[in-house]
C-alpha cells in the first residue's frame, strides 16, 4: 500500500513536470532559433550566471553541472592538485566547498587564510583545471565540523543567540560572510569577473531549526537573503533545504533521492539544483561501517536529471581528515571515506568510474534535456518512460526506469524489447540505444591494502612519561565548571579536584563493602582518580551525551583527594540554540558510607584547563625535552609515548595503524593528525577507525610521532603502513550494456566511436603500474566481490590463461566477453549468461 503522502508527492513531481513542459515550449522553440545544441541561450551575457526553470546559465550558455565536494582543510595543499584532477578525469565539471569561519577567524578579529586554510590558492587552483566552483559561504556549515564552523568565542558575546533575529549575532555574521565575499570579489574569482564562482550559498539546512525561534526565525531566513544579495557578488545565491528562500534566491534540495523527495523549486522560474549528494554517512565513534553503492548513486543522479534536474553536488566526494580538533561531537577522524576518492585520494571503484559513466551518459542528453519537452510513459505496474524530445527536431532521450526492488522486468518501448534490471534506469540520449543502466557496473572495481612499512617500523621503540594526577588545584568554584565554557575550545581537557575528610565511623565496617563515587555529567567523558589511583572511565555517545560514571573506590580515614579529568570530544555542530549547550559533571556523590550518601558537588573545586603535557608542549621536538622519559610498562592511563620513525617506502599515502591503543591523539612532527579512539567498538565489537592518514606533507626523513593514551593502551602493535589500492577487479556479464564512453555526439546525432560494442571487461593500473599477477579469473557463473571472488557452479578452465594474455605486463587491458576465447566449461551452465570476473594485482 502506498501511504498517502507518498502519493501527494509523486503527484506534486508530476504535476510539475507537466506544468514545465506546458509554460515553457514557446521558450524552448525560441532557445533552439537563437542557440544551439549544446546549451548556447540567445540574449545572455557573454559573462555572467543566471538562471530560468531549466538550469543555470553561464556566460550564455546551459550547462549540466556534476559537482564534487572537496573541502580544503581536510587536506593538505600538495594533495589538492590531485584531487581536484581526479575529481575532473571522474567527470566532475564543478567544485564545491564550504567555508570555516572558526579556521579563517580562531579569535576574534584575527585572520587565517595560510596552509590548509588558503581559501583563495584552494579557487584558483579549481579555475586552473578549468572547472566552476561553488562557495558556501554559510557562516554556519554544520559539516560535522567542530562547532558547525562557528567560533567558540561567538559564544561568550553577550546576549547572542544563534542563526536568530539577533542584533549580535547578525553583526558578527555580516562582517564576517562580507570580508570573505569581498576578498574573493578582490582576487577576481566571482564569474562575472572571469573566475570560477559560479554560486554562492548563505545559511544552511535552516528550515530544519527554524520553527524553533518562531518570528525570529522567519525575518532571520528574509535577513539572510539580503544580506547575500548585497554583497553584489553578481552570481546567483542559494539556501539548502529552505523552502522559504527569498527572491532570487534558489532554494535547493538535500538527501539521497532528490528526484523523488524534492517539493521543487518555490518559484517557477528558478532551475532544480540538489547541493548533497551523500556519497555514503559520515561516521561517529561507536558507528558500523556506511555504505551507499554505486548502483544507487547512479540512481538518484539518473532520477533527478530526468525530472528536470540540472545540477548534483556529490557531498562528499573526497571527504579526507578531521585533523587536531576539528571534528564535531564524536566524529569521527576520517570522514566520508566512502567517497568516490576515499580518506587517502585513492579512488573507490566502482563508485568513481560508475558515476564518470553516469555524468558521460547524461551528457550525450544535453540537448534534448536542454530544448526538449518531457513527456512521461507508463511501461508497466512498476514501470515508467521519461522522454524528452526537442520540438521539430529528432533530438530525444529518454530514461527507462523499473521501479520495483526485487526484479528485473522487460519493457517495450518503441518497438523495442528492453530488459531493465531491478530498480535500475537505463539511459537512451536517442531514445533507442541503451548507453548506460544505473545497476550494471562496466567500469573496474578496487580492493584497498594497507602494506606494513619495513623501512618506517625498523628499530621502532617507544618511550613513556606518565602524567601524575593534581591534588589541590587552585581556580576554586563551590561547584565544577561547565566544560566548554572551562576550555573555550583550547583543549580537550580539565581537570577538577576536591578533597575531603572521612573518619573511621564515615567509612564501611564490612570487607565486602566499598565506597562508589557516582558522577553524572552532561558529557562528553570523564577519567577519575582517587588517591592517585586510576578508579576508570565512562562517556556518553554522539545520541546521548550525558552519561553516569560509578565505580567502587578505596576510601581511607582522613583526607581522601578527588581527582576528575573531564574531556571533549568535539563541539557540537547542529541544531537550535547551539550556544546554550553545556557538558561536564553535574552531580557528584559518594555511596555506600556509614554516614550514608554524601554529596560533594558543592564541596569546593579546584580547576586546570589542559593537562601538563599539553603546556609542555610534549608532542614537539623541544616541548619533548622538558620531562624524563623511561621505557614502557604495560600501559596506563594518561601516558604520554614517543617515538622515531623513518619515512615509508614509496610514494603511497602512509597511515598508522593504532592496534592496541584505548583513547587519544596522535603528534607527527608536532602536527594533529586527529583523536583516536579504537576502544569504543561499534555493535560488530570492532572499532570504528584503526588506520589513521599521516599527510606525506607531515614526514621527513626521519619523524617524531608522540601519542597522548588517555586510558590503558599499549604501543606495542602500533605501525606505519602505506596504502595503496593495487587490487583491481572486473566484472561483467553478457547483459550488460557498452560503456557510454565508447559514444559520442556528432551533428546532433548519437554514434559509436567504435565498431565493437559488446561487452568487455576492462582493467586499468592506477598510476604508472603494470598488471603482475593474475589473482582471479573465471568466466561462467562467479560470485563474491573484488577481493574476495570465488567460483560458482560453472567456469571455463581456461579463464586465467585467457586474462594473462590479454593483461599481464601491461598497464590496462580489455578482455572481450567472447565465447571463442573460452571453452564451453564440457557443456555445463549451456543456457547460462556468462559471467567473467577477473581479480589481478598491479606493481
């Protein structure tokens, strides 16, 4: 049964694509006179964006926009290069990134745009691989970045409240979104100017909290919009997820499957865009493994440019490290490493080459999509054409979808019988040749490795320095201090002590019964020790901050001291009212007294923000030489260890595998490469992260790694692995449709760009690699995924030596799936479509 609101939308989708077609012919029949098949609008600016229903208009001209999220802080500046030219070779004509107001403006009135944050080196390189841009400025970015991007010190200007009607906080969001507006207005990078800008986003995802300030949050979103068009960046402004954006402003959609989910455009002049893609989830500690198939990918992309959609920005599509502290509450260090380019720069096939095909096969629709008029068909129960035809003209595409989950069906249309696999969309830019199916993979697939250094783990030895609990700490409260307003986001950590005083009556007479101290705290996790000992730990989750610490305590007679470090693990980086979140113990009491239960979180407390280690400076060369280091025990709470390494082998990117280690963070050379934290496990008992990317930027030939243990790791498994995904794969079948690379648009009309169209399986060695080895090769009916193929119920013996002599020693190869090249397996699988799968190795 389909509920009703589900059937309010697809009629709202429907009805738009009706009203599109019927409102705009004239102004299609008018386009095609004046311009031509690839998206030249008679009338526009030679320079300049703008829009109408149909898409964005650049420099005159229509384009479909495939757009990737790379943001540059969560990279190095020597691997931008890269990734923007991957991004590009994957078909990608558009990069998006947000801006991070806390990285640009850490304190107040004092700039940062160097390294890591050079926004303006991080535009031109994009304008130099001759792609479009899309800035969102925000100030407010979420991004499961530490404090959505806001600087902690907003917090403490008196009277604000954030992303509100509220004269401070509007203050400080002009003066910043207009400095970092004008600065890319100065460096010519708008495009208008000849730059790469071609949209700006401010605010984002309001509507999901705007209900929450009522009236303030009404003027606040009309403010905004404003406030955007003011700057006279002459580029069009977008709001993410608001339905309410104000003219001309371009409200766009978020989500997984904006072709179904979108309510459209609130004006009827305004194009389609989607601004997030996810590629997969961004993970917190504790979180299973994201996934999100490239099958589904393809999907939604397919869906949404064939309901009239003009532009997917894939979020992310390199999602790379949350370096030092810039992850929000429990993020993870990695982020979307599920990407089309994973956490290393290395691309995750199938999902970057399927959606290269993907973008290649919507661009042989330009046209059509462009000046054509959609028409939508129904092939079956679950079963629909969406055909759009230029008027006058043989310029057709159409887009066959099968919407049911389970099966495959076949369909005619026009005359011809087509199979649609399950819930897959096939794309014909002619309406009669197949270029594409969402579900059929034609491109490689790829298995990641991480390869332990022999050079980088010679003589690698640790050495330790224990940190000693406070006693007596000065900065005294009656009660413990909120955390985040203890540490303004400096640290992690703070400490709070108290001591008090129990007599022989106060304490239990029984052997079997001990004191327990219970500390309920707001979050994110607290380490406690009595009398020096170490008494545990306990934290709450990215759901549920706070959380109760009880543990049974050896208690004596006379003075006891308490000893709690509090810590952080992250800003909190969405919803309402942000700036009145608080963390920290709450309530602290002593159980199981003679005298009963005693409450000391009013006893008076001492507090330290950071631990000593941190103000020495311990992870630096010279901070480093402050204390006496020994060799290592077993492992204990609150160790500091420290290390040489030289650098690994090769130019793979390098990672540190933290096998054995509690909570923490990890110093090369005296640069964060993030928190570790490999004993929170998720529900399949395994940790969330164990590999953790060292920037080759980081290292010298010989490097100090000095990691803060918070709990009772030992650094014994500790090594340094490179990475590398030199395990390449195929797999294709004797359905599967030619790769639309293999076509082309030449006078309006869709050719082949070679005679042999059948289905191939196709191997190409990342860098300058060759093949070596031939690992897996069967060609009948395989099953199993790259790296770990296995052989069905039939195969031709023959299988490997055929791959070998088409691959090994060469840098890429094609194998024809050809019956002539492989036996009939004696007569087994006869009625079968034949499968081949190849695994092979590359050096």
């Amino acid at each position: 049964m389909v509920e009703p609101r589900r059937l309010l939308v697809i009629f709202f989708l429907s009805t738009l694509l009706i009203a599109y077609s019927n409102a705009n012919v004239e102004e299609i029949q008018k386009g095609t006179e004046e311009g031509d098949e690839e998206g030249k609008v008679g009338g526009q600016k030679a320079h300049g964006v703008t829009y109408d229903a149909r898409s964005l208009i650049i420099n005159g001209k229509r384009e479909l926009l495939f757009s990737g999220a790379i943001h540059y802080p969560r990279s190095t500046p020597d691997m931008w290069p890269d990734l923007i030219k991957k991004a590009k070779q994957g078909g990608i004509n558009t990069i998006e990134t947000y801006v991070f107001w806390n990285g640009h403006e850490p304190v107040e009135g004092q700039y940062n745009f160097e390294g890591e944050f050079d926004l303006v080196k991080f535009i031109k390189l994009i304008h130099e691989h001759k792609l479009y841009a899309v800035v969102r400025v925000g100030p407010f970015i979420q991004a499961e970045w530490n404090h959505g991007g806001l600087p902690y010190w907003l917090r403490e200007v008196p009277g604000i409240i954030f992303r509100s009607d509220n004269e401070p906080f509007k203050k400080h969001m002009k003066r910043f979104v207009t400095m970092i507006v004008d600065k890319l207005k100065q460096e010519k990078l708008f495009a208008p100017q000849g730059g790469p800008i071609i949209l700006a986003q401010i605010e984002n995802e309001y509507n999901t909290i705007q209900r929450a300030f009522r009236e303030k949050g009404d003027s606040y979103v009309q403010w905004a919009g404003k406030l955007a068009l003011s700057l006279n960046a002459n580029v069009p402004w977008i709001m993410c997820k608001q339905r309410d954006a104000p003219d001309p402003v371009i409200n766009t959609c978020n989500g997984r499957h904006c072709g179904d989910t979108f309510y459209g455009p609130n004006k009827r002049n305004k194009p389609a865009l989607w601004t997030e893609n996810w590629t997969a989830q961004y993970r917190v500690f504790g979180d299973p493994p994201s996934q999100r198939s490239a099958e589904d990918l393809a999907y939604s992309v397919a869906r949404f440019f064939s309901k009239n959609g003009s532009m997917v920005n894939y979020y992310m599509y390199y999602g790379g490290t949350n370096f030092g502290r810039t992850s929000a509450s429990f993020t993870t260090t990695r982020y979307y490493d599920e990407a089309p380019l994973d956490e290393f720069g290395l691309q995750r096939e199938p999902k970057w080459g399927h959606l290269k095909d993907v973008h290649r096969a919507l661009s042989l629709c330009k046209r059509a999509l462009f000046w054509g008029v959609p028409t939508t068909l129904k092939l079956g129960p679950d079963q629909q054409a969406i055909v759009w035809q230029q008027p006058g003209t043989s310029a057709c595409a159409a887009f066959l979808a099968n919407n049911n989950t389970r099966l495959a069906q076949h369909v005619n249309f026009r005359g011809q019988d087509i199979r649609l696999p399950a819930r897959s969309i096939s794309v014909l830019p002619d309406c009669k040749t197949v270029v594409f199916n969402t579900q059929l993979v034609t491109t490689q697939h790829n298995s990641r490795n991480f390869v332990r250094s022999e050079i980088a783990n010679k003589n690698f030895n640790w050495e330790m320095y224990r940190e000693v609990p406070p006693v007596g700490l000065g900065f005294k409260f009656d009660v413990p201090r909120e955390l985040f307003h203890l540490t303004k986001d400096t640290t992690d950590y703070a400490w709070y002590t108290t001591s008090l005083k129990l007599g022989r009556r106060d304490l239990p007479m029984k052997k079997n019964v001990s004191p327990v101290l219970r500390v309920a705290s707001l979050g994110h996790g607290i380490h406690a020790y009595v009398n020096g000992e170490y008494a545990g730990s306990a934290h709450g989750s990215k759901i549920e901050k706070s959380f109760v610490f009880q543990r049974a305590v050896s208690l004596k007679e006379g003075e006891n001291h308490i000893a709690l470090l509090g810590y952080l693990v992250g800003l909190p980086d969405s919803g309402a009212y942000m700036e009145k979140r608080f963390a920290g113990p709450r309530s602290i009491t002593i159980l199981g007294l003679n005298t009963g239960t005693l409450d000391i979180s009013q006893n008076g407390w001492g507090h330290q923000v950071g631990i000593d280690g941190e103000k020495k400076k311990l992870f630096t060369e010279e901070g480093s030489k402050s204390v006496q280091w020994t060799k290592p025990d077993q492992g204990g709470p609150l160790t500091w260890y420290k290390g040489y390494f030289d650098a690994p082998e090769g130019d793979n990117p390098v990672a540190i595998v933290m096998t054995g280690m509690g909570k923490g963070m990890v110093w090369i050379n005296g640069r964060s490469i993030g928190r570790y934290w490999n004993n929170y496990l998720s529900p399949l008992k395994k940790p969330t992260q164990s590999e953790y990317h060292i920037p080759r930027a980081y290292l010298k030939p010989k490097n100090l790694i000095v990691l803060l243990e918070e709990e009772e790791g030992n650094p014994k498994d500790v090594h340094i692995v490179t990475v590398n995904r030199d395990t390449i794969c195929s797999a294709v079948s004797e359905i599967h449709p030619p790769s639309p690379r293999l076509f082309e648009t030449k006078n309006g009309s869709l050719q082949p760009k070679v005679n042999d169209l059948k289905p191939r399986a196709e191997l190409i060695c990342p860098g300058k690699k060759q093949i070596v080895a031939v690992e897996f090769a069967s060609y009948g009916d395989p099953f199993g995924a790259c790296g770990a193929y296995f052989i069905g119920n039939c195969t031709a013996p023959e299988s490997k030596q055929v791959v070998e002599k088409y691959c090994l020693g060469k840098p890429s190869c094609q194998i024809p799936l050809d019956s002539i090249h492989f036996s009939d397996q004696n007569g087994a699988c006869t009625h079968l479509r034949k499968t081949l799968a190849v695994q092979v190795k590359c050096a």
